[in-house]
C-alpha cells in the first residue's frame, strides 16, 4: 500500500503514524480477479409482475401496512405516487419537487411507515418518513461539513390527510434530521424502523473517502439509530439509551450505531429474525452485504469487502498493511466487478407466499448488470435467480427493493436516464428445484430423498417415521441426540445400535441398523436436522 494509507484518523487518537519504510517498501499489486469464477445460478425461476410502469426513475417501492393492498412509488424527482386498486392514481401522494434537488444522486432516496401507522389512537397512526436532497443553505444543518456545501440531506416525518388517505397532508411535516454534503453522492439514503422501534438511517460517506477521515465522529459512512416518539432529546428525536457510542471517547457521536461504510445504499431487517442487513457498494471491485452489529465497523476505507483497499488502485487479499488496530467485520456475503455486476442494490429476507421455497433467502440486485440474485443467509453463498418468460422481463437496472405488508417483495426497475421507462414489479410465484418436495430447495436441502420436517406426505402419500418425535423423518435426521447437529455423540449412539433394530438409528426404516443407514448417516454427519436447521 501506499505511504498514504498509514495515515489513519480513529476514535482513539488523532493520528498514528506508520513506519514509513516499511510502508513504503510493501505495495502489493491489485488483484486483477479478486474473486475468480462465475455467480452460480441458483435453484430459484421467479415469475415477475408488472404493478406500475412508466415511472421516471423510481427509487423505492413499498406497500401501504393497512391491508388497503396500496402501494407508494418515491420518484428521484421528489414525487411520491400511488398505486391503488392495480392502477397508478393521477394525483400524486406526495409532491415535494419544488424543494428537491433532482440532480443528486439519490434526491428522493425512500419512504418508510411508523410501525404504528394503522393502529388507530396510537401515537404513529398515519406517519410516515422521507429522505431527499435539497438545495444548500435551505435550512439550518444539524451535521455535516460546513464548507463546501453541495446541497443538504433531509429528514422529514409526515402524516397522511385525515380527510383523504390517497394524500400525504404537507402541513405536518416535521424536520428530524438535516446534514450538509459536500457531493451529491453517498448521502442519506435509506431508512428502516426496527423490531426495538427505533428509527435507522443509511448514511453514505459523501465520497470522502480519499481524505482518510471515516470515523463514528460524523455521520458520514455510519448507520444511524434514533427515538422519533421522543423528541425531547433535541426537539426532533432522542437518543436510545442503548446506542454503542453514547459518552464514548474522541467525539464519537450517540447516534451512531455501526459505522465503516463507503455506500450503504439500502438497509431492511428480516422480520423473522430482526437481522438488520446493508448492501453496500463498493468502489473499485466488491459489492457486500453486511449483517449489522451495534458498535460495529465495517471496514471502510481500510477494507473493501474482505479485502484491502489500495487507495482507488483496486485492492489486495494481502492484508499485511492493515492498520495493527484494525477489528473490522467483514461482510456475509459478497462479489467482485468481473462479470459485469458493480452496483448492489439490496435486499430483503423474503417471507412472502408465492414462492414458499425462496423462503428465508435474501433477494437483491445489481443496478449495472440488472441481475436478480439471492444469498444464503446461513452461509453467505451468493447465487443467480433466473427469471421466467412468462412473466414480466427485467432487463434494467435494479435500483432497489421493498415490502408489502405480507412480506412480498417489490422490485424497481429503471433506465438511468429521465425518461419514463421505470417500473415496478412483484414476485408473483416461480419454481425451485426441490427433489423431494417439502418446500426447502435443493442446494439448501440438507436431505434431498424426502421430505424434511414437519412431516407431510411425500409422493407416495405415506409419510416419514419420526422416531424420535422431533418432527424430523427419520430419512433426514441422524440427530440421534436430540442436540441440533449431527455429531460425534450420535455417531457413539449409532455404532452401539449397530446390527440391532433401534428406531431411531433405522434411518431408513428397512427393520435393521445396517449399512445403508451407516452410508445414509455419513452424508448427514456435522449437519443439522431437517433443512439444515433453517427456521421456515
């Protein structure tokens, strides 16, 4: 690496000083393939619908958490749009356009729900929030530089009209958060609110990350978590007790929460297992997806992806002049430029109904290749998600991805460019390759010869023995223990049940513990019961 890079700013100290000729002396060269070979495809064909088109640019899509089936569109230009009753409504939602600097990179970046939007009485009833991009100087800045001044990301809560609710009422709106931004890119971009009910916001590093100066002292590269319900903290939001950062040394702020990021473009929890993941882009060759720990640091600028980050030369899996205090957490899940694919766009855990195997995935995209893709998120596999022909093509850029309130997910899609060639779709259904037909795909099967628990009719319409009575047919279960894995304990059961008639060590169910259950055994040794422990 360069000399450059052993100047680092931390929490800690303002400066530390690297030996320069060691530094100097040790320039590794970039990797041309960082991470050799293609995406594999993966087991998943999905049906796409069409529920709006021509949109200009839309940035995000998300449904309305009534059980209205409505959907709102945030357009880059600072408009929000409704689809209601599978039609686009002609008056807009929302329209903030004439304080929107559409220019910016994401303008108007997204839109999400208080979790108490629909229940009435409650304090969150019809709110709902906002990031966009306004001119510089428009209003007082709570963060960020103070000169040069780009424009200014703003925060802003809303209530939808009492007396019509296909209409946001501008009157409340509410100004929760503004920073200056020095670029027009890596700004305020996406928000989610958290099972805890907190408010988090992806920040991006406002492309400063030449200067070396990322750290939990500014916004910039940082996922925040605020307390909108309780605005006596400031005025505009608290800070929750329980943030990492809350009187830690060297300035860090309270409101961070993670921080390390070059470009977290969108962030969703997994409203199964309140996960928190970012897609992050990245600069030279890695896009990664991160599952967020409070207090954590992601790397940036010091690390692109797992790698070492060589000052806009690429970057190295040498990993030798990483600052001796680096404790970065590397990413779940990630991929290299060199098939085409540079931008990510994230991301949601899918928990929706029409494709029940797809189940437990996470879904994302690529904005440059327009690939559907989807990783594994028990083992960071990333794989390729074909798209059926007789549904809706893609065949655009994949800007980003949202939720209806059953969990089914949205997708925008759009030309970069200001025609009006956006769109939004919906997994509508698909197929996986699924071999015994119990709703866990194959290659996440950890038993593909029938059916894996709870047990259900296989094609025969039996059903599985469950010795052991932990919903498990035996076929798939060599947990003799009970203990969540296959291990050395049940291997020492096993062999004393060896040459006698055990139920539960019968795996196949042929009256004697022989052979072919010892082969059946060894293919489910170091694995979990069932669908390799995954939840459904």
């Amino acid at each position: 690496m360069t000399a450059v890079r052993c100047l680092r700013l931390t929490a800690l100290a303002l400066l530390v000083l690297c030996s320069g000729s060691a530094a100097a002396n040790h320039d590794p060269p970039p990797l041309t393939d960082p991470m050799p070979g293609a995406i594999p495809a993966g087991p998943y064909m999905v049906v796409l619908d069409e529920v709006v088109t021509g949109l200009v640019f839309p940035t995000k899509a998300v449904g309305v958490p009534d059980g209205s089936d409505r959907i709102l569109a945030t357009r880059r230009a600072g408009v929000v749009r409704l689809v209601k009753n599978g039609s686009l409504q002609p008056a807009p939602f929302l329209d903030i356009s004439a304080t929107t600097v559409s220019n910016s990179g994401s303008a108007l970046s997204t839109l999400v729900f208080h979790p108490q939007f629909a229940t009435p009485g409650a304090a969150g009833e019809g709110r709902f929030y906002t990031l966009s991009q306004e001119a510089a100087g428009s209003g007082v800045a709570h963060f960020g530089a103070l000169s040069p001044v780009a424009h200014q990301s703003v925060l802003y809560e809303w209530r939808t009209s009492l007396a019509n609710p296909d209409v946001a009422d501008p009157a409340t709106r509410r100004e929760i958060l503004r920073v200056n931004e020095r670029t027009t890119v890596h700004n305020l971009n996406d928000l989610a609110f958290g099972p805890d009910g907190y408010l988090y916001i992806a920040k991006g590093d406002d492309d400063l990350a030449a200067t070396g100066v990322l750290d939990a002292t500014t916004v910039n590269g940082a996922i925040l978590r605020i307390d909108v319900d309780n605005p006596a903290g400031n005025g505009r939001y608290s800070v929750p007790a329980g943030n990492p950062f809350i009187g830690g040394p060297g300035g860090r702020l309270p409101e961070v929460y993670a921080w390390g990021f070059r470009n977290p473009w969108r962030i969703g929890f997994d409203t199964a297992s309140g996960r928190l993941y970012a897609a992050d882009n990245g600069e030279d060759d890695i896009e990664e997806i991160n599952v967020i720990e409070s207090g954590g640091y992601y790397g940036w600028n010091d690390k692109e992806g797992s790698f070492a980050f060589l000052d806009f030369n690429g970057v190295t899996d040498d990993l030798t002049d990483l600052p001796a205090d680096f404790a970065g957490i590397d990413p779940l899940g990630q991929y290299d430029h060199t098939e085409g694919d540079e931008s990510i766009a994230g991301g949601f855990v899918y928990r929706g109904n029409a494709l029940p195997a797809l189940r437990g995935q996470y879904v994302f995209g690529d904005f440059i290749s327009g690939r559907l893709m989807h990783m594994d998120p028990l083992t960071g596999a990333i794989y390729t998600i074909g798209v059926s022909s007789t549904g809706a093509a893609l065949g655009q850029g994949i800007i980003g991805f949202g939720e209806t309130a059953t969990g089914e997910l949205l997708i925008t899609v759009s030309d970069w460019n200001s025609n009006p060639t956006g769109r939004v779709l919906r997994i509508a259904g698909g197929t996986a390759a699924d071999a015994d037909v119990d709703g866990v795909a194959d290659p996440f099967d950890n038993c593909t010869v029938a059916p894996n628990g709870p047990l259900r009719p296989d094609a025969g319409g039996g059903s599985q023995r469950d010795a052991n009575g932990d919903g498990y047919g035996n076929l798939c279960d060599a947990d003799l223990d009970n203990s969540g894995a296959v291990n050395a304990a049940d291997l020492a059961r096993f062999r004393s049940a060896f040459g006698g008639s055990a139920a539960d060590a019968d795996l196949n169910g042929s009256g004697t513990v022989n052979a072919a259950d010892l082969a059946l055994f060894r293919s489910l040794f170091g694995r979990a019961p069932g669908p390799s422990g995954r939840a459904p």
